[in-house]
C-alpha cells in the first residue's frame, strides 16, 4: 500500500514536495499535467500555490470557472 500524503509545499515552477506520513519527501513536476484540460487551471500560480493534503490526498481547492456554472 502507498504512504498517504502529510504534507504538501509549493516549490520553484510547477514542482511540489509532498511529505508522506511514514517521514519520506518527494519532489513532484506537475508541468507534463498542464497539457490536459482538466489541469489548466493549475497554470495559474496564485491557484497553484493553494496545494494542501486531506485525508492523505495532495488536492487543490475546486475551481470554477464561467465555463462550468
């Protein structure tokens, strides 16, 4: 079974570190997600950096834009 996620933190780009509950870090590069329509919105960096973890999940808050309401 994977490690859930403890913490998550906005580092330089589109990259973040994700502290997982058994103490390991890891660096993610989210730039190769920003080619598909459902990340678009992490492009942009305000968005991007309201990253967090719940329940072991690193997620981002629900976006809505004028297109989906």
């Amino acid at each position: 079974m994977n490690p859930r996620a403890k913490s998550a933190k906005v580092l330089n780009g589109f990259q973040i570190e994700v502290e997982f509950i058994n103490g390991e870090k890891r660096h993610f590069d989210v730039t190769p997600l920003l080619s598909f329509p459902v990340y678009q919105p992490l492009k942009t960096r305000t968005y991007f950096e309201k990253v967090f973890v719940s329940q072991g999940i690193v997620q981002w808050p629900r976006y809505c834009s004028e297109r989906t309401q």
